[in-house]
C-alpha cells in the first residue's frame, strides 16, 4: 500500500466532504471515545449532541483529539484519513448557532423522518447542544493500492 500525506487543501475538501468524526476526550480519569455528527464550516467542526455523558467530560477538559476516514465507503486498502486535536466550545449564542444550524441539517439531509422530527423538537425545546471543535492541530494521510 502507498501512503501520501494530504495537503492542507486536501484536508481542507476531505473535511468539507465528510461528515460523522470520532471524538475522543479524557478527564476525570475516564476516557470516553464517541461518533458524532458533523459539519465542516468556517475552519471548525461543528457538532450537535444532547446532555449526558461526553458533555459532562468535555466541561471538565475541552480538550479532544478526533478523527475522520471514508473507509466505510471506499475499502480497507484504499482510503483517506485525517487526524487532529483541539478545543471544543459550547455554542450557546442564539444568532451563532442560527446560522451554524441550516448548514447542520442540510449535511444531513437525508436522515429519517423519525430523526429529523426528535432533532427538530429538541431543538425547539433547547435540548441540542452545539460544539464547535477548533482544530489545533490536522494531518491527513491517503492510502491506495500500489501504482493507483
């Protein structure tokens, strides 16, 4: 397999492409590892979840590492990658997350009715909570088959 690394612009359109991270944090002795939903915008992650377990962490150390690969769609000898570390943020701003949350759900469109009505009435009741992941740090790596 050949690796390459990824540009800046390349991490940049892979980030823009994607759109489920897994968010790794550790405070209080715990470590806690989760898949989220996500929209790349304005050179940040954006992310939306409920109260519970990983926001009682990340309010005890903003601190995470996250990572994002499209090998659930491509194979597992033929991929793309990238890591990074940063600082997430509550959003609690209204007008802030006004503008964030349009882009939010046209990355995912396409979820089920079911879905969308919960995401919609928790919303509405101020049950969502909105993370904002400003990367402090990004590499990407690409890997494919020999010769590709």
């Amino acid at each position: 397999m050949d690796l390459q690394a990824l540009t800046p612009a390349q991490i940049d359109a892979f980030l823009a492409s994607q759109r489920i991270l897994r968010l790794a944090m550790d405070a209080g002795g715990e470590r806690y590892l989760v898949p989220l939903g996500y929209v790349w915008l304005d050179g940040a992650l954006w992310c939306v979840t409920i109260a519970g377990r990983k926001t009682a962490l990340l309010e005890m150390n903003p601190r995470v590492a996250f990572q994002i690969d499209d090998s659930a769609t491509r194979d597992a000898f033929d991929w793309t990658s990238v890591t990074g570390e940063g600082e997430v943020e509550f959003v609690t701003d209204a007008a802030r997350i006004s503008s964030v949350s349009p882009a939010w759900f046209r990355r995912f469109s396409d979820m089920p009715g079911w879905a969308a009505k919960q995401y919609e009435e928790r919303q509405r009741g101020g049950a969502l909570v909105w993370l904002r992941i400003r990367p402090t740090r990004l590499s990407g790596r690409e890997g494919a088959p020999p010769g590709a």
